[in-house]
C-alpha cells in the first residue's frame, strides 16, 4: 500500500528475479524485467543488485539473481 517514491530517494518495494546461466534465460529475464517495468511506470529503478548461486531442485544448477529496488 505504499506510494512510490519518484524523488531519487528511497526505495520502498523490490522485485527479484532469477535465472539459469544460459543465453536463453538470461535473455528471457532481461525481457521479464522490462516487462514488468512497464506495467508499473510508476516506479523509479533505485538500486539493483545482482548474485548468482545453484538453484536446488531435483540438480543443483547455477543460477542469477536479480534485485530491482524501486
């Protein structure tokens, strides 16, 4: 229920997104980050962080993690 802050101060909500470590999927969250973007103009990107580490499930498969903070 917050109202986003479009000063250039502050973030008040994040989003993270992951993905496999292949062209592909990389190129499929980057498409998922713009998307979302858009459907929510009111935001202003603050920060972004980024990590990458296994995503566990039946293999364990490298992965990145993307955090925009709006």
């Amino acid at each position: 229920n917050r109202t986003p802050n479009v000063t250039g101060n502050g973030a008040i909500h994040c989003k993270t997104f992951h993905a496999k470590l292949r062209d592909d999927a990389i190129e499929y969250m980057d498409q998922t980050i713009n998307e979302w973007l858009d459907r929510h103009p009111e935001y202003e990107v603050k920060f972004v962080t980024s990590a990458s580490g296994e995503l566990q499930g039946k293999n364990k498969e490298p992965a990145l993690f993307v955090t925009v903070w709006v």
